[in-house]
C-alpha cells in the first residue's frame, strides 16, 4: 500500500495516466492526495472528473480555484473564461453526478502530519483552526445554501483575517487563503495580483510559507497552485504544482518515503485555445 499526492492536474489526462502508470498504481490498496485543479485548461477534464468519481474510494481531493470556477460557470453565475475547458463537464450526461461530487469534496485534509491545502494558509491560522475554518466553507457549500455562497464567493475583499469576520466575507476570506494565495504581508494581508517568481515578489510581501513565526510552521503543508514556484521541498513544506500545463511535469510524492516521481507534460492535454493564450 503506498499514498501519493499529486500536483496540479488541470484537465492533463494523458499526463495524469502516465504518471499513474509510473508509480504503477493499485486501485486495491493505494491512496492518491490530489491537491486542487483537477478541470480546467487541459482537454481532458472530462475524463479526469469521471476518472476521480470512478475512484473515489482510493482519493482525497482538496478544493482548487479552477475546480469551484467550474461549479460557478455551471450553475451559470458568471460566464466561461477564455481559455476554459469545462464544456465537456457542462454537456454531459453525467454532469450533473459529476459536479455534485466535486462540490462535496474538502477545501483542507489532514493526516498523518501532513495537512493538504491547494493554495495557502494564513499566518495567524493553527492547524486546527485552517481545519475548522474550511469545515466552515464545506458545510454551506455541500448544503442547500450553496448557490448563496457560490453567488456571493468572489472578491478580493476583505483580504485579511479577524476572528470578528461573519457571513460571506468570512467565508470569502477563507476560500480566498485556501484556494487563490500565494504571498501575503507580515501581517497576513493577501496579494492576489502576482503570479510570478520567487525573485520578482513585490517590496512588503512574502510567499505566505516564508512568513515569520507562522502557526502552522511544524505542521508537513503540501500544495499546488503556484505553478511558478516550481517543485518545492523544504522546512516542511511540499509545493507539487510544477506546470504540466503549461509544458512541464505533473509530479507525485510518496508521503511515506517523500519521494518524487514526474512524468512530461502530454501534447494532447493541450487544446487549442490554451496555445492560442500562450502564444
């Protein structure tokens, strides 16, 4: 029995296939941590979807910022983004089965040490209030209130934590953090215009990670999301996203061994629209 996270998949079937074949994976008794953007930009997020709800069994799947856009285009709240890839979610049969089951899915987990997370976490959050805080946004989003909470969850107001948060912007403040961050002040406050390199983070932040005296320091974090910062591990903290979309490599870790296992980026994950976009 063995128990991999895997990075950023985005629609890459093809490259999220071969790398599963690489670790030689075993429905019968191996585990899979996905850390978030499983759909969106890849021309198999279709296939992903239904691969993930087929084995659901073997899977721990934490919330992306693509996978709740594609709740949000759904449910026809805003419209579909250049560049998305969610129409073959949006016109199958078994859409509605499919979505259901992404929407139930957890924006944290922890286990063993390790608490996954797609994109970050707040300074002043323990471990145990990161895990409270995101039982917050799963209860509303997995009840009858979530097209309440899907209408209203965009914004990047207000973009710091206070224990006096309430309703939506609570809630906004703890999605954003779970689902969108990548660096903040000292003080927490989050940034989320940058989406660039270590080395061109502007004066006055830092990759939340890198924050002095951070509360969850001593817990293991592994994320994705920050496809830039590439493959990191270190001071306990695992940074899986390393671009297979965008032409790099879809990575795995082994959680008892914290060995890395990458397979390339597929050509026929890319579609058209995206070449378009990066050209």
């Amino acid at each position: 029995m063995a128990t991999y996270a895997i990075g950023d998949i985005q629609g890459c079937y093809h490259a999220f296939q071969a790398l599963l074949e690489r670790i030689a994976f075993d429905e019968k008794s191996d585990q899979l941590w996905l850390v978030g953007d499983l759909v969106n930009r890849g021309s198999g997020s279709l296939e992903v979807l239904r691969w993930c709800y087929a084995h659901q069994d073997n899977l721990k799947v934490v919330l992306g910022n693509h996978d709740l856009h594609a709740l949000v285009v759904a449910e026809g709240i805003v419209s579909a983004h250049k560049g998305d890839t969610l129409n073959g979610i949006l016109t199958a049969d078994d859409r509605d089965i499919l979505l259901h089951w992404l929407r139930h899915q957890r924006l944290m987990y922890s286990e063993g040490g390790y608490l996954m997370v797609h994109a970050g976490l707040l300074p002043q959050w323990s471990t145990e209030q990161a895990l409270g805080y995101a039982a917050e946004v799963e209860s509303v989003l997995q009840s009858d209130e979530y097209l309440y909470f899907l209408r209203h969850m965009y914004g990047n107001l207000p973009d710091n934590w206070s224990d006096e948060l309430a309703g939506i912007d609570r809630l906004r403040v703890i999605t954003n953090a779970a689902t969108r961050l990548r660096i903040c002040a000292e003080d927490g406050q989050m940034e989320f215009k940058f989406k660039g390199e270590l080395e061109d983070i502007p004066d006055g932040f830092m990759p939340w990670f890198d924050v002095p005296n951070r509360a969850t320091r001593d817990t293991q974090v592994i994320f994705g999301h920050w496809s830039a910062l590439g493959l990191q591990q270190r001071e306990n903290i695992y940074a899986l996203d390393t671009g297979c979309l965008w032409g790099g490599k879809l990575t795995a870790m082994n959680l008892d061994t914290k060995a890395i296992i990458q397979v390339d980026s597929h050509p026929l994950d890319e579609p058209i629209s995206l070449k378009a976009i990066k050209d």
